[in-house]
C-alpha cells in the first residue's frame, strides 16, 4: 500500500514538473508576464505537493489503523487458542 502511495506522490510531482517546464519554455511573454505565471505555477505546484502529502498522509492512517484492529482481532483468537490447547496438555499429563 506504501508503494501505491509513493507512486502517487512521485507521480504527481514529476507531471506538475513537466507542466511546469512546458509552461515555462512554450510562453513567449514579457518578463513580468513570465515572473507572474511563474509564481503562480509555483503556488500550483505547492497545492499538488500539499494534497499529494495529505492524501499520502490519511492513507497511512488508515493502514494503521487496519492494522491496530488486525492485530487485536488476532489477539482476541488467540486467548481461547491457548486456553483449549493449555487444557490439552493439563488432559494429556493427567492421562
């Protein structure tokens, strides 16, 4: 899942960087023009990277907390797991 989420990111950063440079190199405008969607493709680029984080975020917590409940759940089954084979063997040294 980590993976998944990585990929995400990755994507995500490598896509807003040629969108960047494209916009950058294909724009034949005046300077100030040019500062200007800079500034602003940098704003976009930060908001990519900050929703990219965020989502990269909650889906770690919700790993986490898959995970939590996995391993209660396999604690839970494991108390009567061992109280029936500790009943064997207290069975088994009687016989």
């Amino acid at each position: 899942m980590s993976n998944q989420v990585g990929n995400v990111i990755l994507g995500t950063l490598v896509g807003a960087a040629i969108g960047f440079a494209a916009g950058i190199l294909l724009a034949p405008s005046k300077g100030s023009k040019t500062r200007g969607k800079l500034a602003e493709k940098g704003e976009d680029l930060k908001k990519s990277i900050t929703d990219a984080a965020d989502r990269a975020v909650a889906s770690l917590k919700d790993l986490r907390e898959s995970a939590e409940r996995i391993v209660k759940k396999s604690d839970e089954l494991k108390k009567p797991a061992r109280s029936k084979a500790n009943k064997m063997d207290d069975a088994f040294e009687n016989a």
